[in-house]
C-alpha cells in the first residue's frame, strides 16, 4: 500500500463517518454486546458499518437517510432484490398456512424437482440451512462413500465459515485432511490429484472462485478436474452456492462440465435462509434413511416453509431459464461495456467476473490466476466502495459487485457511471509510487 493510499483510505473513512451519527451511535452499542459490534465478519469496515433500515427493489436505505443503489446484492442471495411481489405472494400464503410443521410439506418435492432438472449434475437433492452447511454435508457424503478422508481444495477458495482458504485452511477450517492446490493451474493440479490418487474423497472447486477476485475457471482447468477426479476415483464437487445465479443452470451447464456433486444456497431461498447439496443418485441414495447403511443427515429447518416456498416462487415464476439466460446476457453487457469505458478513458482497471458478479482489478487484462491479481486491487476496491457509498451506490465493503434482477438498463448506466467516476478519482492514489 501506498502512503497516499493510506492517507487516503483514512480521509474516506472519516468523512463517511462524520456523516453517519445513526449507524456510529448503533455500532457503539452492539460493540457492548457483540465482539466488533458484528455477527458476521465479512460486513465489518471501519469505522462502522451503515445499518440498513429498509430495501426496496434494489435499493436500500440507512439509518442516517441516505439511499443506495444496492451491489452489495446480499452477497448474490439478493438476485431478486428485496421486495419481488411473486415470492412476497408465496411468502404471505406460506405464512398464513403455519410455519413450524413438523413434517414433510407441499412445497419441498416440487422445488426439488425443479432443481433436479435444471441442474445437470443433479439427480437427488437434500436441503438444509446454508452454503456452508451443504458444503459439509457434501464433503461427509464424499468421505464416506469413498471410505477416504483427504479433501483437495484451492489456494484462495472460500466454501462457508469453516471452509476458508489461504495459502493453507485458516485457522476457523474443519480439520480434514485437507491438500492444498492452485486454482487454474491445470497441469500443475493434475499432478497433485495423481500423486494423491488413493487418498482424495473429494475435490471441492467453486466454477469461478468468488473470495479471491471471482476469477472464472478456465474451461480445460475444470475438464481436467472432471476426467482427473474419475481416474482417482474421487467425487468431484462444484461449489455452486453463488455460481448457480449464472443461468438456469448454473456454470456448470455453461461450461458443460458435471460434476458428481453440486452444493447450492444463497438466493436459491428466493432470499430466505437456503443450502442444498446433490449429485449422482449412487451417491445421493446414501440418504435414504430405509438403508441399512443409511448416511444420516438432519436440521430442524431443512424444509422450513418459508425458504421452500419462497425459493420454488422464485425459480417458477421470476427466475425462469429465459430469464436467467437474458440476464446473463445483459449482465455480460454491462462488464464488457465497463471494461471499455476503463480501457478508453486509459485507466488500467478492470471487472474480472461473469455476468452478474464482478470484481475491480487492477491491471490493463483480467486476471486469469490469483499470482496475476495484484495486491493492490484490495485497495483500489475498499477507496471505491468509499466513494460510490457518496455517490448513492452500495458495494460490499471489501468491493465484490452484484447485480440483480430488478436493475434496468437505466440503472445499470447509472451504477457504470458512479464506478467509472469513483475508480477514475481513486486510482491515482492507488497508483502512487511513494510506498510507505
Ligand atoms: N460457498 C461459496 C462459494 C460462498 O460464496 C458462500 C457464502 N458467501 C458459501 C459457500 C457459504 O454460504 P452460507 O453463507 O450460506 O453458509
């Protein structure tokens, strides 16, 4: 980081302070209750978070009365944005119906049905409460049918809370085996799986890796990964939980590539709490609880109405395949039409990403590997957020962009406009050479 950056991250943040005495006087309190203030590490930014009273199609609205274009899109759970009247329908009905049940209900089979056939992979599905959740119940389906405990995962990933990655798993990661490789390095990954072969369970990739800049797959990275996994006798798991909103059916139908297991969540629950994991029936029949060998797999609210009705809303009647192919189509628009308003203007920045999830890098070509990222980029991402935050447009606060469904072409413009605006004033900083 530079001098001037620091500087200048510190003068963004007091000037966003000073303007929010509501969300600064809620932070002081929550601190006393809650380590940080917070319940959820990835929304801590300094000095304080804003507190979010209200959102509106895809809008939001602060504590202190300023009101935001919403990137920040829930981290992509809020594809539909916060008021769609289908899934506001579906929710009313489900509500009026009870909402603790204590048995199966009319909503799940036919949303697993609709899931079934829309993802490739999937040929028996099982809900639960979160990415991460179905993330560790994939990983424990893998281990056990595989009778093998090594799980290989990517430099940089993240799959849930006890599911992150640096260079290693971090401190808070489940302790499996876990055998570290580089994401994209084809060959080099290739290796790896042959040398472990007997040992892997699994293989857990996420089709574009979110946390570490959403850097897309390249498409022989993850045919590799799909005819390696095969040969080692490993179940290849696509961590789709924020991919599934790249079409109908996932990326792992873009690229058309199956793996043997997929695990879904976020916006999947129509914006309700949600996690999924499926795959191959072979696998999948290990659920089936009349098995003498049954795999057990619980959670109060795995078919909790409210996210089963909500979610098959959502998917029926907004989120149809025509839909998400054209918005894909509109999203891929918007980042290329970005990208060359960056290069024009000569600023070396650009949106690494696909369709509706984007990152700000820096650099004249997107990167392609976490080694071509530049550190750099992090700083570039937390003054922009600072500033569109001024200019009325939320991103998260570390800088991920995500689009949703209610944006127009009007609001698209708008949000292209407030970062070009924001990277053309922050990049100097950014790229000052008096490092401190
Ligand atoms: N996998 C990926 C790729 C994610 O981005 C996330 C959440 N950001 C998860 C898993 C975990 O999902 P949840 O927060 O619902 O546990």
């Amino acid at each position: 980081m530079t001098s001037h950056s620091l500087d200048r991250l510190a003068e963004r943040r007091a000037a966003y302070g000073a303007k929010r005495p509501a969300s600064r006087e809620h932070h002081a309190r929550a601190s006393g209750v809650m380590p940080g203030g917070n319940t959820r590490s990835v929304l801590h930014m300094a000095p304080f978070p804003f507190v979010i009273v209200r959102g509106h199609a895809d809008m939001l609205t602060d504590i202190d009365g300023f009101d935001y274009v919403d990137c920040a899109g829930e981290f992509s759970a809020g594809l539909y944005g916060h008021d769609t009247p289908d899934i506001a329908e579906a929710l009313q009905t489900a509500l009026a119906d009870g909402l603790v049940l204590s048995g199966p209900n009319r909503y799940e089979a036919p949303f697993a049905d609709l899931l079934c056939s829309r993802f490739t992979s999937i040929e028996r599905i099982r809900f639960c409460n979160s990415g991460t959740e179905a993330n560790l119940f994939a990983l424990q389906a893998a281990r056990n049918v595989t009778g093998r405990s090594a799980v290989m995962a990517f430099e940089g990933a993240y799959h849930g809370g006890v599911l992150t990655f640096g260079k290693g798993p971090s401190p808070m990661a489940v302790p499996f085996d876990w055998r570290m490789a580089t994401f994209n390095d084809t060959e080099a990954t290739r290796a790896a799986i042959r040398a472990q072969a007997g040992e892997l369970a699994a293989i857990i990739v996420e089709p574009m890796i979110g946390a570490a800049g959403n850097i897309p797959a390249r498409r022989a990275f993850l045919e590799m990964l799909r005819s390696e996994a095969t040969r080692a006798g490993a179940i290849l798991i696509f961590d789709e939980v924020k991919t599934s909103r790249l079409g109908a059916g996932g990326l792992q139908r873009e690229y058309d590539v199956n793996p043997d297991m997929t695990t879904l969540g976020k916006y999947l629950g129509g914006g309700l709490p949600f996690g999924a994991f499926g795959g191959r029936a072979e696998v999948m029949e290990r659920f089936d609880p009349a098995r003498p060998d049954a795999l057990t797999h619980a959670g109060t609210f795995n078919n909790n109405v409210l996210s089963m009705a909500g979610g098959l809303a959502g998917l029926r009647k907004v989120f149809t395949p025509d839909r998400a192919a054209r918005f894909l189509a509109e999203c891929e628009a918007f980042r290329t039409g970005l990208n060359s308003r960056f290069a024009e203007a000569g600023l070396a920045v650009r949106a690494s990403g696909m369709g509706s999830i984007l990152s700000l890098h820096l650099g004249q070509d997107v990167p392609e590997t976490l080694a071509q990222t530049d550190p750099r980029s992090i700083t570039l991402r937390q003054l922009v957020h600072l500033n569109a935050l001024d200019r009325g447009l939320a991103l998260t606060p570390r800088g991920d962009i995500y689009l949703s469904l209610p944006m127009d072409d009007a609001q698209r413009a708008r949000i292209a406009d407030i970062l070009m605006a924001g990277v053309q004033e922050e990049l100097p900083f950014v790229l000052d050479s008096a490092s401190s």
